[in-house]
C-alpha cells in the first residue's frame, strides 16, 4: 500500500483544506507600513475636526448607545465627531464600515474595525502615531490606546474614512 492509498490520506487532506480555508478567512493583517502619519498641517479642515473634537471627547463616560456629551459608546463616538466635521455617518461600527471608503493606508482621522469575526464590533479614530481615541466599554472613558498592542493586532478587519 503506497501512502496515498492509506487510510490516513484522506482525513489529511481534509485537515489541510479546512486548515486553508480558515487562514483564508483571517481578516487584513495591520503592519507598520498600513499607516500614513502625515503632518498636521497638511490634514483636510474636516480631518483635522474629527481629530480636535475626538480630542475633547476624551475622558467622556461609556454609555452603550449614546452618542452625546453625556456618554458615547465606540459608534456613537465616531458619529459624533464625524458629524461635527460635517460629515454624516450611520450609527454602527459595522454600518460604518460598510458606508465609508476603505483604506489601504491610515490616515489621521480614518476609522479602524475590529471584530473576533468578519463583523466589526468596535470602532476607533486613528490619530496619528500607531495611536487611537476610542470609547472602550463600561465602567471606562473615552481614552488613547497604541496600537501596537497584540489585541487589536489580532481583531483588526480594516480602515475606512472620509475622502483624502
């Protein structure tokens, strides 16, 4: 009996292809050359108003579905200080995600996904300098994070933002 003939051969191709197949479904890896940090003084006005009101939003409380000064959750963050930018944007992370035009390289002001899957769950401003203003969760505030973390390493499903 050769090795393909063994009855082992086909629950091993099996694993292999499933094994395949999963990689593939691995969302967008995030690398040090995904971000565009470009100075500040060449931003867009409307870059450059997310990013001054993503800033005054810091320290607001978590308020899961809130969208105001009194409490914002990750979306409602982001419709927040998009809108005051003047630009309209729906109210989920995955709606945002799905509406906006997809980056390949993030810019200040841009959003960025995550999700254990292929729908994003939480959403972030990027600020510049591997770094984002996000609202966390409950119990937390509006706060900076790096991303050079291996948590959003491993939940990152993409960028999207406002025209360049």
């Amino acid at each position: 009996m050769t090795r393909c003939d063994s009855p082992r051969w086909p629950a091993l191709l099996w694993i292999t292809l499933v094994c395949l197949w999963l990689a593939g479904c691995a969302g967008p890896q995030m690398r040090m050359a995904d971000f565009d940090d470009a100075p500040a003084d060449s931003l867009t006005i409307e870059r450059a108003m997310i990013l001054a009101n993503a800033r005054q939003a810091l320290g607001l409380p978590y308020r899961y579905g809130g969208a105001s000064p009194s409490g914002v959750d990750c979306s409602g963050l982001v419709q927040m200080t998009y809108q005051s930018a003047g630009i309209a944007v729906p109210r989920t992370a995955e709606q945002q995600r799905r509406r906006l035009p997809q980056r390949e390289r993030v810019r200040p002001g841009d959003l960025m996904f995550f999700g254990s899957g292929a729908k994003a769950t939480h959403v972030g401003i990027y600020m510049g300098d591997q770094r984002m203003i996000h609202a966390p969760g409950s119990g937390r505030t509006v706060t900076v994070t790096s991303l050079a973390i291996d948590y959003w390493h491993e939940r990152y499903l993409g960028a999207a933002g406002p025209a360049p």
